[in-house]
C-alpha cells in the first residue's frame, strides 16, 4: 500500500505573529507616502504573509510551508536602515535562518541560515525564545534550559545584512519562561529574561516552594564582543511575561499573577493591580498573556494594551514624576491600569498604526477590530473587592466591544474535536461536519467543498433571461454604470447606482435580443444583437453596422478589437481606431459551418491589439487563428474535442513566475478543457481536464481582488484562477448560476451580478483563499463527540467545560441580578464562569441538534458533577416492551472526575436515551459501571465497552444494562472500538491496537494479535478486514495489517490440549501474534479524529483526517506502480534542488519519531509548481519528462479524489 498526502485546508491556528513592512512597498494614504503595513503569522510549519488594505481589512498574499516546527518568529530592521523589515525564525532545525520577502516573486527568500545545535524540539536547544535588539543590532536566541546565543546583525559594502558567529550566554541549571529585549537606544543592547535556577533542588514540596523565580539582565558589549550577566534579582514567583518600555523610559514590566510591576535600575519598583471580573472567585487569580505597545506623538506619550487569559483588554498608562529639564529620563510615580474591552483569548495580537487590532485567537475565528476610540471611559467598574490585604478594582466586562468595531473574521477551525463526512442534504457530494474551539467560543462548523458567497441583493424578473452584461461609463470608472439583460426578444437596460433602476436613454438597443454587450475604447459602449452592431460613442452619437441578409450569431469584443461570425459561417473581423473611435471592417472568412463559440485573447502589454482569435465549431473541433498583420484569419493550431464546444475563453494567467495565455474550452457535455497557447506560434499544447457537471460549460472571464479569473458555469459554478502560480479551478458554494458577469458598485466594490431560477442576483465572493465555506452552528460549551441519529436525522452533541460552574448553579448565584440582554447572552462574548483551578467542577450538556430546520430541540444537563465523554447509537437485539427495536441513544459520563495529580472518578455511569415526539431525549436508565466509559460500539445487538481497561459486552435490560461478556487483559485505557464481523479492534491509550476475536459458542472476547510499536492513540479508522489506520498524540500516522499467516480461528484448536495454552501464552508481553504497520508518515499536528470516505461518486476511497490545530488532510491510495515510482523520484529531486525554508531536512521532519514508509509529501509535491523556471527545467530533465507533464500529473491526482 502506497498513500498520497497533501492538505486539503491549512491549519486554522496561528502560533506567533508580527507585523511590519517585509515588502518594502509603499502607498500613498491622504497625500503622504507610508510603507505598506503586513502582517506576518505562523501557523505550526506553515508562514503567511497578509497585507493591511485601504478598506481596512487585512488579505493573504502569502502562504508558504517550511517542513518544519516555527517555535517563534521576530521582525528587525537594522538600525533603521533599508526600505524593509526582515524575518528572525527560531525552529525545530537546530539553526537561525533570516528571511527575506521578494514583492517581485512573491516568495520569502533565505538569506542567512546558521547551525547552533541539534534538531527536534529539545530543552537546551535554543529556538524557543527570540528576541532583537530594537536598533537591529544583535538578536538573542534562547532555548527554555542553560543555552542562550547572541548573534550581532551588520551590513556589508552592498547594503546587504550579514550575521556574525555565536556568542555563549548560557546558565548552567536554569530554565527561561520569558525573553524581551530593552530599548536602550545606542548604548550596549541588553536582553532580560526570567529565569529559575533549580540547582541543588529535587522533586520535594520544599525543594519547590524555597526555588526562586529571578529577573536576569544580560548585556552584550559591542566592544569586547562578549555577554555578560549584568544583573538579577528576585520577583514574584507567578511571574510569566516581560513587557519592554521603551526609551525615553527604559526598563521593562514584569507581568505576575494580580500584579503588574514595573522595574528600572536605580528606579523603585512601581506596582499596579490588574482590576478583576465582578463574578470572578476571589481564589482564583489573574495572568496576563499578551502586549502591544502605541506610541501617540513623542516616546515618552506612549501607552500599553495587554490581555489577561480570560480575553479582557487592560489600558496601561505611565504617570511621571517631575524631574530636572536638563535631565533626559523619565521617572515613573505610578500606573494606571483600567479595562479596555474584551476579545477573544489570542495567542498573539497586534495594533497598528491605520487604527486597526489583529486578534491571532487560540479557540476561535481570529478576528480585525478598528479602533473606535482609545480614550477608556469607568462605566464598567462597579465596585472593589478586597484580597490578601489589597483592594481590586472589579468591573462588568462588556457584551459588545464597546472601543473596537469588528471589520473582519478569518476563519480558524482550531481545535476539531470531532469530525464526519455525511450527505445529510442529498446534494451528491458529502459535507464535512467539525465539533470545533473550546468554552463559550465552541461551535459546530458544516463545510461545504466551494468558495464562500454572501448574497448581497435578490430580486425577481418577469421573463427568463439568456445572458447578462455589465458595462462603465467609461474604462477610467471604478464602477458599472448600465447591467444589460437580454431575453429571446428584446433587451432590459439597468442603471447602477445608489439603485438600480431601468432606464431607456442609454442608446442601446432594447426591442430585440442582444449577442454581447462591453466597452470598447475608452468611453464607447458597443452593442452586438442579431441585426447588427451598435456603437453609442462618449457624445451620445451612435453608429450602426448592418449586416445584410444575414444575421449574427456569435461575437467577441475586447479593449480594441470586434469578431462577429454570422449564419453560415462567415466571420468579420473589426478594428476600434482610437483617433477616429470608428469601427474598421478589416478582414472575413467563410469558415464553411456555422460558429459554436468565438473567444478573443486579452491584449498584451504596450500592444494594440491581440493576436490570437479561438473559434469552436460544432464538427467538435477549436481553431486558433491569426489576427496578425501579416497572417490574418490564418489557422495558426486546432484541437480536436470528445464532444461539441459551447463556450471559450482565452485569458492570462500567472503559472509559476511567468504569466501564460491559456485557451478555456467549455463542453456541453459538462467538462472544461484548458490548453496552453503558445504566444509565438499560437500553438496549443498541456491540455488538462475537469468534468464540472451535467450541463454544458458557460466561460465568463472576470476579475477577482485584481486578477484574471474565469467563471466557468455548469450544474454548479466553477471558479478558476492563480493562487500563489498555482492555477486552481474551484466551485462557488452556491446553487447553479445560469448567466453572470462582473459587478462593481459602491456598495459592491467587487462582486458578480447572476440570473438564477428567474432571479437576479448580486453575489459576492468573500475569499478566494478558503476552499470550503464555512456554515457556523455556535456552542455553549466545549464538544467533546457527536452523532447522528440515523431515523430522525438528528445530531447528538456532548458539550463538556472542566473547572467551569453549570448555568443552573449560575442561575441560583445570580437570583438577585437583573436579567441581561437575551439576545446575545454573556458567556458568547466574553466566557463562562470559571471556577478555581482543580476545583473538580464541570459543566456538561447533551444537545439536539435538527440540521434540516437548524434548530436546537432539546438540551439536557447533566446534575451531580457528571461529565460526558462518549456517544453513540445502538439497536439492541431486545427491546424493553418486548415488541419495539428502537435505536438508542448511549452517552457514557463520569462523576467526580479529576484529572490532576491521577485521573480518578467516583464512578461511570452509561446513560441510555431514547427519542420521543418533538426531537427530545428521554432517559431510559443509567448503569453504574467503575470508571470513564471512554469507548462505545454497537456489536451484534448489543452494547461494547470500554471502562478503563476492561471491554465489555453489554445487553438492554429494564432497570439497566446487564453484563454478558468481559475480557481485562488490555494494558491501560481503551480509547476507541471498532467492529468487524466478530472482529474487534481496540485502540488502548498508550499501547497501540489489540484485535480481539468474539467466540460466539464460548461468549467471550479474546485478544489474538496486537501491535508491537507501543502508540498514544488519538485517532482510527477500519479500513479493511485486517486493515487499520490510527494516529498517535505526537502527530504521527501510521497502518497497521495483520500478515497473512495471523489467524483468529483459535477455536479450531484442541481447547483442552497444549496448542491451546501456546496459542493464548502470547509474545513479548501481548498477544501471541502481532501486526505490522506498513505505511508510517508525521502529518506535523495531532490528528484528532480521521473516516474513510468517497468525495465524489464513483470516486476513490480516501482517508480524511483532522487535526487539534484545525487542519484537514486526505490520503489517496495509488493504484499503479507507475505512479508511485514517478512521484518518488519526483519527491526525491524536490527534497534535494528544493530544500526547506526554516533549515530543516525534508526527509527527517516527515520522519520525526519514526522513518516515513510508503507515503508520498503531496504538500511537498505541490511546491513544484512555484519553483523557478530553471529549477524545474533541471527536475523535469532529471525525470526524463517535460514541465507540462509533471504539472499534469500532479494535477489529476488531485482531481480525481474531486477537490
């Protein structure tokens, strides 16, 4: 078994992220030249790159994977030289590496890369902390134990940054929780860390308590070229984060539980108490986890915003001392700390200098707020709160923010819980449902294969269009001025504004049906219908074409040119003079059969005209011809077609570094072809593939953020366009399109304008970088599992909060309190009410969720402390009433369930529901059992479980459920169940898979083969009688088979003689027979639930999986050795001509703990296609084959899973 991997939706988390001006480009904003704001993030091994727009929203312009673990990234510019910001990474690849980011290439470029140490996430390997200096002269680099380097940043005679070699600041016996670098303007860069020096210490209560957490200065001497130890001292050991305060200034805040402190040598300590939630208990305390620093008008008129865990904003504001004129430092008399608003817990967040917020969010959609104000108004305090001798302040965190406006959500699916492919809708191709985020940000996600659509406007015609056109006043417009709709027998003209409205003095023809309709020259508008052409110049005139006996059935106009082709097959060929703005009949030819389609190509730059004319016909051929000066209408290629033509277009797009003129071909048969046409001899070649549906292709080119695209239209609508060089084809989430073209309003900036089902529409693409749209069903609380409930199509979902108070107990809490605002209650914005930490509290509910009304029909929660963990549906063989097989419902919980120092519980309880009228759940019984009942399946009529480390076979009985069957011999935990047949395969904790075969005659449950590679199972999936696929908490795939020589007929053996006690003696401590894992691959995140599936029908099966940091992967088996050997070799040339970003080894990241086996790096496979020309040139002459062919290749694989 071979696997093809790739990723099919990048993870939605982003660990780090920076901003500054990594391209170098500038802009012009209300008459004054600024540097382009960018956003730079890091999501796992994955860097983007986002740009902060005039609209106030910030769009990917780059994504870019490194194979390797970012552990953190810094942003430098050196002493304030250069046009642009460079890219410090810390990573898993034992170096430094600084980046570059080319606008021209749009690529991040190596330009340093240093080795300090060895590979892998380790303690004393420094990666994880990064800190510049802010005048870019020396960076620190710091690992959480002992090692620190300092390496010091210059530029040679070209301008161009070097690296000097490492300098040592390492502390033997010390572990680094925070590393900031002070601003200390020219004098010698200093680095401030908060360190613990654990020498002499052990694993005691007292060794613990007497360790001292300490704020260490280190200070480079550019001189001497050395790192000393300046100072340290003792702070508060809840101490987690340094804040840097710049210059004037100078020193730093150190962030502790409650307390904010403030440090400068040879200044005091200035504290501030961080104002604390009105219903927070007044055990549990408060940290801060994240700052970003605003200077308003001069250095020292600067303030802080810093988040606490619980999302809430804090302003924090210096207060001066009066000190001598002559004296250039500022002493600071106090802090002023005051609530701000609240916004998602982020792992990181950014202000910047257009006014806007960037939220990374850990649990949910990261979000763009705009700053409404920054002046913090008291409303929200209400009242003080004393504790450990201190007094609070305490304030109501506000529903809404109530000083940022949000302007935009990226989508994060960060952490999937749980996740299935079902076609619930009946659409004939299935949806992927994700249990998604964590507490009062959770939420159900339906995704859909398509980009993302919002409807803007619909409204109902009285007659059923045939096309639909629109135009602008003139091409210096930004907006449409007319939409044009044509119907069998006549022509409806709308004007475009602040309504649209029909008008009848646009000059064009309304009393028959129109064959095109576009701009032409600068001002002129031209109208093609079947008796001619009409053209309505700049000054009202109009100038009419007849032509004759004839009528004109086909036409194509672009910027300059006209091509009409009349019955028969005649086609002429117009030219627009631009002195005159006359139409300029220059050339015919009777092709000999009528025209199907006509397409003109787009004209070059710094030329008149285009070259090339494509002409379908309905003999199922395509014609390229010339309109060339010296060859014009000569057949320059022709391409013969499996069916007939019904629409073309020819458009340029970007394929790798280069753009490329490419020929669309729309059949009526439901597939698109696109050949590549050869600009010097107008040749076609590399034609690709890709069945779009049942109905005949309509191609419409457009434009996307800017770029070309084109719309293809069949049962569903298609979009293709260039993404990163890649050109990519992917359908709109949106029911069929018949016809539709650009729109562009002031309402509507860019969009299309479409006729569906007798409607008009105006639609808007939300983004071209998501291939899924995204349908959102919030959550209270954290889900846990889900299923579906085959008879009444209901979801069932288990939603579980540790340390978290019920909303009955709240509710008891709070009689005395006004009712809040119900439409948008509390825990949405701003969470639930946590408890203190290891209170052993949880919050657990069982919602029923109806997808075809999208409703919720009942929510139960769950009493007595008990927290659901396990779901699933059951026919029992027997019934209660002894005459109904009805399907069950099964949640299995626990009661007094701690996790910390050892998981223990007061007990386990199966719960048994049933559905009744109305879509509720009705508790049949509960049975006690002794543990978590983790693992649940439906077996034979009855009930497997898996209680700690038993696996039990249970049937329905009145009161409870009756024990019929058990097996204790698996190691640990059991964490999944899967069935066979009488086959069983469960999925242990730490111990990999056991197969257990049930005896029916004897009742009982054997394990007969197990896996001898011990794994932390988070996730399976059966693919076959002996087949299983698992994935482990270290993010590692894996599939283990039965050799053909295991067998678990052991019944047929003598049972009362020896080969009975050999068979059951096992082997290396398990079963006696084992499985072997033949493919191993490191996907890079812990994958959290996989299911194999079929996207399309008739489709290959594949194995979808998700994973914790919100990504979906797939893998497709390869069916010939032939493909398997070509993306080998392939795989190989790229590991070695294209080697990784971040420094590290391709080969050895994909094999982090155990050697890859029989998987193909799809995503690695893919960068192929953005490689420069040379580059590929010298793979594909490696590979004995052409670039077209390479490209191809890669491309059917993909499509033949259907995305």
């Amino acid at each position: 078994m071979h696997l093809y991997h790739y990723t099919l939706s990048k993870p939605g988390i982003i660990n780090q992220a920076i901003s500054g001006c990594f391209s170098g480009r500038t802009v012009i904003r209300n008459g004054k030249s600024s540097k382009v704001t960018e956003i730079l993030v890091a999501r796992g091994k994955i860097l983007e790159l986002f740009e902060c727009t005039e609209e106030s929203t910030v769009v990917k312009i780059n994504s870019q994977e490194v194979f390797g673990v970012i552990r953190s990234i810094v942003s430098f510019r050196f002493n304030n030289r250069g046009d642009k910001d460079y890219i410090a990474i810390g990573s898993d690849s034992g170096r430094i590496v600084v980046l570059e980011y080319n606008a021209t290439t749009n690529k991040f470029v190596k330009i340093h890369q240093e080795t300090y140490g060895k590979t892998g996430c380790r303690r004393i390997v420094p990666g994880q902390y990064l800190a510049v200096d802010p005048k870019g002269r020396a960076l620190m680099i710091g690992a959480i134990e002992k090692q620190k380097f300092v390496y010091v940043f210059n530029m040679d005679h070209e301008n161009r940054l070097t690296i000097s070699s490492p300098l040592e600041g390492h502390t033997q016996h010390t572990i680094l929780f925070s590393l900031i670098a002070l601003d200390t303007e020219f004098d010698e860069p200093q680095f401030a860390c908060i360190e613990v020096n654990y020498e002499g210490a052990d694993e005691s209560e007292y060794s613990y308590q007497n360790v001292k957490k300490m704020l260490t200065i280190y200070e480079f001497d550019l001189g001497k070229n050395t790192v000393v130890r300046k100072s340290t001292e003792e702070i508060e050991r809840s101490s987690n984060m340094l804040i840097q305060v710049p210059k004037p200034v100078g020193g730093v805040v150190v962030c502790s539980e409650n307390v904010l402190t403030y440090k400068r040598d040879g200044h005091p300590d200035i504290r501030a108490l961080i104002p604390r939630r009105k219903d927070m208990p007044n055990d549990r305390g408060l940290m801060i986890i994240g700052s970003q620093m605003y200077v308003k008008k001069t250095k020292s008129d600067f303030f802080f915003l810093v988040q606490s865990e619980l999302g809430d904003l804090y302003k924090v504001t210096f207060n001066y001392a009066e000190t001598n004129q002559q004296d250039d430092k500022f002493n600071v008399a106090s802090i002023n700390v005051v609530y701000f608003d609240t916004v998602p817990v982020g792992t990181s967040f950014l202000m910047m200098r257009n006014g806007l917020l960037f939220v990374a969010s850990e649990f949910t959609d990261h979000k763009v707020y705009q700053f409404l104000t920054i002046q913090v108004s008291t409303d929200q305090l209400v009242g003080e709160v004393l504790i450990n001798e201190e007094v609070f302040p305490v304030f109501e965190p506000s529903i809404k923010p109530q000083h940022l406006n949000l302007v935009q959500e990226i989508r994060n699916l960060a952490p999937i819980t749980d996740f299935k492919v079902m076609d619930l809708f009946n659409e004939g191709t299935p949806q992927f449902y994700c249990l998604t985020g964590r507490g009062p940000f959770s939420s159900m996600r339906l995704l859909r294969y398509g980009l993302p659509i919002s409807e803007i406007v619909t409204a109902p015609l009285d007659d059923q269009p045939i096309s639909i056109w629109t135009v602008k006043g003139s091409v210096y417009d930004p907006y449409d001025k007319y939409m044009i709709i044509s119907f069998a027998d006549y022509t409806m003209v709308l004007s475009i504004g602040e309504k649209v409205e029909q008008v009848e003095d646009s000059g064009l023809f309304t009393t028959t049906r129109t064959i095109y309709a576009a701009n032409i020259g600068d001002s002129d508008l031209i109208q093609i219908h079947p008796r001619g052409i009409r053209q309505i110049r700049a000054d009202s005139s109009i100038n009419e074409w007849d032509p004759g006996n004839k009528t004109i059935e086909k036409a194509a106009v672009n910027e300059t040119q006209v091509v009409i082709a009349l019955s028969g097959g005649e086609i002429i060929y117009f030219e627009y003079e631009t002195i005159t703005g006359q139409l300029i009949e220059l050339e015919k030819n009777d092709m000999a059969q009528d025209v199907a389609c006509l397409a003109l190509g787009p004209i070059p730059e710094g030329h008149q005209r285009t070259r090339f004319l494509a002409v379908g016909f309905y003999d199922k051929t395509v014609r390229v011809l010339s309109l060339g000066q010296y060859d014009m209408m000569t057949v320059l290629s022709r391409q013969a077609l499996p069916a007939e033509p019904e629409s073309l277009s020819l458009i340029e797009l970007q394929a790798g570094d280069t753009f490329e003129l490419f020929l669309n071909i729309g059949l009526s048969n439901g597939v698109v072809l696109r050949s590549t046409v050869d600009t010097s001899s107008g040749d076609l070649s590399d034609t690709r593939t890709r069945f779009l549906g049942t109905k005949g292709v309509k191609l419409r080119t457009i434009k996307i953020a800017g770029r070309n695209a084109i719309l293809a239209l069949s049962s569903k609508p298609w979009l293709g366009f260039s993404n990163q060089g890649k050109i990519e084809m992917i359908p709109l989430s949106y029911p069929t399109l018949h016809y539709a073209s650009n729109f562009s309003s002031e309402q509507c900036p860019e969009g299309l304008v479409a006729i569906t089902s007798g409607d008009l529409r105006i639609l808007s693409i939300e983004g071209i970088g998501d291939i899924f749209n995204q349908q959102v069903i919030p959550l209270k609380h954290t889900p846990r599992k889900f299923v579906i409930h085959e008879e009444t199509a209901k979801m069932i979902v288990i939603e579980t909060d540790h340390n978290t108070v019920t909303e009955s107990e709240k509710n008891q809490q709070n009689n005395d309190e006004q009712m809040r605002d119900e439409e948008i209650p509390p825990e949405i914005e701003y969470g639930s009410t946590k408890t203190a930490p290891n209170s052993g509290k949880w919050a657990s509910y069982i919602r029923v969720y109806s997808p075809e009304t999208k409703q919720t029909t009942d929510y139960i929660e769950l009493t007595e402390n008990e927290a659901a963990f396990s779901i699933t549906t059951c026919k029992f063989a027997t019934s209660i009433d002894g005459k109904t097989i009805e399907n069950y419902v099964i949640v299995g919980t626990a009661k007094d369930l701690k996790l910390y120092p050892s998981r223990k519980c007061t007990c386990g309880y199966i719960r048994v529901y049933r559905f009744v009228d109305g879509g509720k759940l009705q508790l049949v019984h509960k049975t006690e059992v002794e543990d978590v009942p983790y693992a649940m399946y439906p077996f034979r009529g009855r009930l497997l479980v898996g209680v700690t480390n038993m696996l039990r076979i249970y049937d329905l009985g009145k009161k409870k459920l009756l024990r019929k069957c058990e097996n204790k011999t698996f190691p640990n935990f059991i964490t999944s169940i899967a069935v066979e047949g009488n086959r069983v395969y469960v999925g242990d904790i730490t111990e990999s898979f056991h197969f257990v075969k049930y005896n029916v005659q004897e009742n009982s449950l054997t394990i007969f083969a197990d896996n001898s590679t011990p794994r932390w199972i988070t996730a399976s999936a059966l693919l076959d009688y002996n087949t299983i696929a698992g994935a482990d908490k270290f993010g590692n795939f894996f599939i283990s088979r039965l050799p053909n020589d295991v067998t678990d007929e052991y019944e047929d053996v003598n049972a009362t003689g020896k080969e009975r006690w050999v068979w059951e003696r096992g082997l290396l401590n398990g079963a006696p027979q084992k499985a072997t894992e033949i493919v191993k691959f490191y996907v890079g995140d812990m994958i959290t639930s996989m299911t194999k599936t079929s996207l399309i029908p008739g489709g290959p099966t594949v194995l979808i999986y998700v994973t914790v940091t919100g990504a979906i992967g797939i893998f497709i088996p390869f069916t010939s050795k032939k493909d398997i050997d070509f993306f080998t070799q392939l795989e190989m040339q790229l590991r070695e001509k294209n080697p990784p970003l971040c420094g590290r080894d391709h080969l050895a990241y994909r094999s982090y703990y155990f050697p890859v086996k029989s998987v193909i790096d799809g995503d690695l496979i893919e960068q192929y296609n953005i490689l420069d020309l040379r580059t590929k040139e010298t793979i594909a002459k490696e590979l004995d084959k052409k670039i077209n062919e390479i490209s191809k290749k890669i491309e059917d694989i993909r499509n033949q899973t259907g995305i």
